[in-house]
C-alpha cells in the first residue's frame, strides 16, 4: 500500500466487494487497518448486478460478514443506476461479439463509482491481485486495446466529478496467496461461479498462466513487473491525452470519447429492448 502511496490519513475508503475471496480479505485486511489505527472511515460497497440464481447467496454473504466484522455495506444495484440488470442485457445484446463480462465489467466500474460518490468516499479500493493485473495486461493486449494498457499502472489517478481514488492494495499478491490467507482466516466466501464466466477469455488466461507457473516458479511475478513497466511508460506519455479527455454528452463523465462506454452500452441495448 505505501509503495504507491494508496492510502492518506484523512481518506473516507469505499471497497468493492463482491463476496468471493478476494474481496472479503481485502475488507477483512483493511478493516483490521482501520482498528489498529483508530481510523473508522471504512464502507463496503456491493453491486447487484442482477444475475438470478448467482448473486443472492453473496449478497447474503456479504451482509453476514460486514456485520460480523461491523463494516457499513452500501448495496446498488445495476437496475437502480442503469434501468436494466445483467439477465436483460444479455437477452438484448445484438450479438455475442458483446461478451457478459466486458458489459458487466463497465457496468460495474460505473456503479461502484457512484455508490462511493453517494456515501461521500474519496479512495476506492478494489481487490484485485497479481494475477488479475497481468490477465488485464493481457486482454488488452490481445484486443489491441493498447491505450487502455496505460491505466493499469497501479499507481492511483484521481478521476471523476468529486476526485475519486482508486488503489489496488493486493496488486502484488498471488491469488493463491489470497485463497491461503482466506482459508486461514476462516473468512467466508461465495461458491457458486458466475454462470456468464465462460464467455470471458479472462478463464483461458488465467489457466495459461498457471500452467506456466507450476512448471516455471515466479514466471507470473517476473510478467508482472515487465508489464508494470510497460504499463507505466504507456501512462506517462498518453498523459496528456488523459487530462485533456472530454466529457460524455450524455452523463458528463470524463470519457476518451463524445459518448463513454457506459452510456453507449446502454443506447445499444435499448435499442434491442422488445
Ligand atoms: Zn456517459
């Protein structure tokens, strides 16, 4: 956390926490932070996204816990914010090329933004971990998406109408590591897999990458900091093109282009509305 400064004195922390492991440590790591300091300013937030026979048991799970270890939850949900959830998005999609989780995935950027906008937070942390980051790295890579690889420098940038920011505190840690710590710490976590996971390269990649490891130890590590590297030097010099974005002409949030992914989603989704 220090490492790249991710946390200040004076900070109100909103954390994403969708009630798999990962996210449940990191609640359960900063909460324990947060004590040790006499510090209270410390929220979960959870997105619903509406996916039926998935998201209630981590709902559930969720609540139980954060009143366990007495951490404030904010629950939003994709049909308050955005007039749909995920089940009916999927239905309205015009094609598969619209994969579930890169629609879920900006869905729920956005919803987590704004749920740390309505409880007047400043930090976002979410608990994404080595392993994530370099499949990231990855995906946009493969998708030739390479401006997007800039902003996966873990190294907070503040954004948005009120100046969020977001930091990674797991960002050098193992998802096995995560798994150890979860196990040991008898924290709870859902079971059930997304049933949309499938269609997301993210599961292929993250295969790949422990296969190599179990034969090659460290090799994910090693990835890690080449593509840090990268990462940052891809950041500095699309700087300027960052600060200098516009806003979306729809929900006037800074975007790369006149309309931001979150509300062309949604315009292309309503117009598959039967
Ligand atoms: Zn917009």
């Amino acid at each position: 956390m220090q490492k790249f400064s991710m946390l200040g004195h004076r900070d109100k922390v909103a954390v994403g926490v969708s009630g798999g492991k990962d996210s449940l440590a990191l609640l359960y790591v900063l909460k324990k932070f947060f004590v040790d300091h006499n510090r209270t300013d410390l929220v979960a937030i959870t997105i619903d996204e509406g996916i039926s026979q998935y998201r209630e048991e981590s709902l559930q799970i969720v609540k139980d816990f954060c009143s366990y270890i007495k951490v404030e939850t904010k629950i939003s949900s994709y049909r308050e914010l955005f007039g749909l959830d995920m089940d009916q998005a999927m239905l309205q999609r015009p094609s598969e090329k619209m994969t579930s989780c890169s629609m879920c995935g900006t869905f729920r950027r956005r919803a987590i933004d704004m749920a740390a906008e309505s409880i007047g937070a400043n930090v976002v942390a979410t608990a994404h971990n080595l392993d994530d980051q370099i499949q990231t790295f990855m995906i946009n890579l493969l998708s030739g998406d390479t401006d997007r690889i800039g902003w996966i420098y873990p190294e907070p940038v503040q954004y948005g109408p009120t100046g969020l920011k977001k930091v990674k505190p797991f960002v050098e840690i193992y998802e096995q590591e995560i798994v150890f710590y979860a196990v040991l710490r008898e924290i709870p976590f859902q079971s059930e897999e997304c049933p949309y996971m499938h269609e997301s390269i993210r599961t292929a990649l993250r295969a790949f990458f422990n296969n190599l490891e179990s034969e090659h130890a460290g090799i994910k590590y090693n990835a890690y900091n080449s593509m840090t590297k990268i990462s940052k030097i891809l950041k500095t010099s699309s700087k300027e093109s960052i600060s200098n974005s516009k806003r979306c002409s729809f929900c006037e949030r800074n975007s790369t282009s006149s309309i931001c992914s979150v509300c062309k989603t949604i315009q292309v989704l309503s117009k598959n509305n039967m």
